[in-house]
C-alpha cells in the first residue's frame, strides 16, 4: 500500500519491530486464549512441520469453533504438546491423527475418520484387501446415515459389531510376522498396522457414533494448519525461534478474530494503540 500510494516502504528492521512489539502486547491475550481453550468440550489438534534456519521444526495447533492457538516448538512429541500449556490438564475430548504423543494426555480421544478411510481405500484398491474396502463403505454408510436421520442405539451397535468382526478379518489376513533371534521388533505389514489399531482404539475412532458432540473427522485442524503450511511455501521458513514464536501469536490472533466475526484491521491497530482488542475467550 505505502508503495503505491505513497511511493516509498518500511524497512525490514521496522517491520521486525513491529512484528516484535505485537508479539509482546499479544501476551495477555495468549494467557486468555490457554485458558479459555482449556474450557472447551471438544478440542482439535494437529501438527506441520516448520523450518527455522534450515532446520526442521514444528509449528502446532488447538482449535475449536471459536479460538485458535498456534505454537512453535524444536519437537514434534509430548514436549511440544506440555509448551503449549492446554493438554496436559485437559480433561475433554481431543480430536486428532493417531499421532502417538497425544495418547500420552489425560484427554478422552476421537480419531479422525477422513485419515481412516484414506488408509481403507488404499490398503482395498493398492493390496485388494476386502475387509478393508467393506470396512471403508460401512463407515462411511453410518456417518450419512447419522447425519441425515436418528440412528437407534442397536443400529449402532450392530454397526460396532460389524467393525469388531471386519477388524478380526484383517488381523486374520495379516498375521503377526515374527523375528527369529530375540532382539528387537520386527516391522508388521501395513494392513496389521491398520488392523491394530482399529482394535487398541475404536472406542475414539466410534465415539463420533455415541457423541453428538465429537464429529466425525479432524477438518478444522487441518483447515487452520494449512495456512502455515501455505507460508512455509511461500517464504520457505523463519530466521529465528524467536521470529517463529511471534508469529504463531499474532496468527493465533487474528485467526480468533477472524472465527468470531471481529474486524482484523481493528485488532492490530488496537495492538498498537495499547488497548488490545480481545475477542471472547471463555465459554
């Protein structure tokens, strides 16, 4: 804007200022946010990968309906998840990926069924595994019907039934391979993988089923990490932790504003005027 309008332009280190100041003025709201976050029946998670100087690390996110918070962190694992100061006493439902760390947290857990069934069709088309395409169509079949009429309890727990005997089919079609020598574990096929866990956790791949309250699938996750996965396309990673910290609370902002219908251009002009404008932040 100041370039065409004004024909001149900010410099980088008044920018990195600014960015810098906002962060700083956002601590409070960052304080709210944990807490309001931390009252929410149901939470999303989800986690991208992020580079700062070349290195890998990792950007993650909680979101629900009305609130999002981004957190940049050097780990992937449970680490990350106790920096952000929400999960590790969040006693509600949280809705993720079957990413191994969050089942280390006292949460109630729901797996993403979108993942489940991308995993399904390949394992049915790629192996022509049957139990896996009758597995895929049932799902999806309970999901419709649920959204579009009351499902009575035996029908749900015919369905479950039925999942319980197809996930018994699998681990049937891939048995257990076994190591020879003592040490170590050997690495199972991709269909016992599936079939296992399909077993370990159907009470949070179903609980979409006998939860009105949890759906069916991690979207809102995954539609609020894509934005930082279109950054890091775009400008490729930050300079500095500190550079991805700022970031992440300035997103948080603004994507919160931004679910709660509140104006963007007033929330940072607020910010700098010294009186923040906070958007809801508690039940």
């Amino acid at each position: 804007i100041l370039g065409v309008v004004c024909q001149t332009a900010l410099s980088e280190g008044t920018l990195v200022s600014c960015i810098q100041r906002a962060a700083e003025r956002l601590d409070n709201f960052e304080t709210k946010l944990i807490a309001g976050l931390q009252q929410q029946v149901v939470l999303h998670a989800d986690e991208t990968g992020s580079k700062v100087s070349g290195k890998l690390q990792w950007i993650h996110v909680l979101t629900c309906p009305v609130m999002t918070f981004y957190k940049h962190h050097p780990k992937r694992g449970y680490a990350a998840l106790e920096a952000m100061k929400v999960l590790p006493e969040y006693q509600g439902v949280l809705v993720h990926d079957a990413w191994q760390s969050y089942f280390q947290l006292p949460a109630l857990h729901a797996l993403c069924n979108a993942h489940l069934l991308r995993e399904l069709r390949a394992l049915a088309e790629l192996e022509q595994q049957g139990w896996a395409g009758e597995l895929r169509v049932a799902l999806q079949g309970v999901y419709h019907a649920l959204k579009t009429q009351q499902l009575t309890d035996q029908e749900k727990h015919k369905f479950s039934e039925q999942f319980d005997r197809l996930v018994e089919q699998g681990l049937d079609l891939n048995p257990e391979r076994l190591r020879s020598a003592a040490r170590g574990r050997i690495a199972q096929s991709k269909g016992r993988n599936l079939a296992l866990r399909c077993q370990q956790h159907k009470q949070a791949i179903l609980r979409f089923l006998f939860d009105d309250r949890v759906p069916f699938d991690n979207n809102l996750a995954e539609r609020d990490i894509r934005m930082v996965c279109v950054k890091r396309k775009v400008s490729g990673g930050f300079r500095s932790s500190q550079g991805a910290q700022a970031f992440c609370r300035i997103r948080s902002y603004i994507a919160t504003l931004t679910k709660q219908g509140l104006n963007i251009w007033d929330g940072l002009v607020s910010i700098f005027h010294g009186n923040v404008l906070l958007p809801l932040l508690t039940s």
